[in-house]
C-alpha cells in the first residue's frame, strides 16, 4: 500500500464515524494538497499524506492530552511507525507550536518533533487555512476569523489562533508567489 492510500484509510477509520466534519476538512485539506503539486515536486505524495492526517489526534480513540498536533504525532509515530517527515508535518501543522505554548507544551512537542523544511511546513499551513470545516475552499482571513467566532477570542484555541495570523497570512503568500512562479514558468513563450 502506497504512502497516501495508506493514509487516507487511516484517517478515514480514526475521523469518518466520530467526528464526520473533521474527516470531511481533512479531505478538502488533502485534495488542497494535491493541487500544489506542481510546487511540490517528489514531496507531492508526503504532503498529501500529511495533509488527509494533520487532524487524525481529534480522534476520540487517542485523544490523550487534548491537544491534536502532539495526540496525533505520538499516535502517528508510536502504533502506526508512519514516515517520520509526516510526522513531523502533523506535529507542528498550522503554527501548533504557538497552541502548545498556550497549553504548557510547547517544551513536550519541540522536544519530540523537530520542525519539517520550512516550504513544506507553509503549505501545510496554506491548505489548512484555506479549507473550511465542511472541506470546501475559503481565504486564509475567512478561515482565521471562523476559528476565533467558533472557539471564542479568548479561548485558548482562539488566543493562539489571533497570535499565529501573521505567520499564517506570511506562509499563504509565500505558497501563493511559489504556485504563481512555477505556473509562469511552464507558460509557453
């Protein structure tokens, strides 16, 4: 079995039943994933992986510590023995460095996983942040604004979410001004 059929049947099992919304943002996020390929190169499959299991620690079958990036690493790592680079891309995806520091983790999910190359970690953003919860597409600034009015501005997850939007709209323009070069440079002259 393949890296993304792999992970697709995986997170489909850990998502589709308890948490259908979440397995339905997971698809828009990985099927995002795949329309980067272009920029990706041979790191096309890895992300599309990493994109269809970035939420896999919502499941209620290993949420241990409440906190999905690192729940979802430890399951990735520790019971599936998944590609190291994906998880470390479901580590960290969407600024959770930021989250962990809110929730007294940060020192746990740096200290376990280190950070994926940095054009990879921009586009795991970028595909997060520009799917909504159903798995269609939106901007980053709609999708930033819908986290902070579901979770509330002062909640953790809405505190850390205010505190990562530079960075998130830095990364979505960085993957926008990537996808706009490689498509000028295969327009035929």
């Amino acid at each position: 079995m393949g890296l993304t059929e792999w992970a697709y049947s995986l997170s489909e099992a850990m998502l589709s039943e308890p948490l259908p919304r979440r397995w339905a943002h997971s698809l828009g996020v990985a099927k995002c994933a795949r329309s980067l390929s272009p920029i990706l190169g041979d790191d096309a499959e890895l992300l599309e992986a990493a994109a269809v299991l970035h939420d896999v620690g919502y499941s209620p079958a290993i949420a241990a510590t409440g906190f999905h990036p690192l729940d979802g690493a430890r399951f990735l790592r520790d019971q599936e023995a998944a590609d190291e680079r994906v998880v470390r891309l479901v580590a960290h995806h969407s600024c959770a460095v930021l989250e962990a520091e809110e929730r007294g983790l940060r020192k746990e999910l740096e200290t376990e996983f280190q950070l994926e190359r940095p054009d990879l970690v921009d586009a795991l953003i970028y595909c997060d942040m520009t799917t909504t919860p159903d798995g269609t597409r939106t901007t980053p600034a709609e999708r930033l604004d819908e986290i902070v009015k579901r979770y509330g501005p002062d909640t953790i997850v809405g505190r850390f979410i205010q505190r990562a939007a530079p960075e998130i709209h830095a990364a979505a323009r960085r993957v926008e001004e990537r996808a706009a070069q490689v498509s000028a440079s295969s327009q035929p002259m």
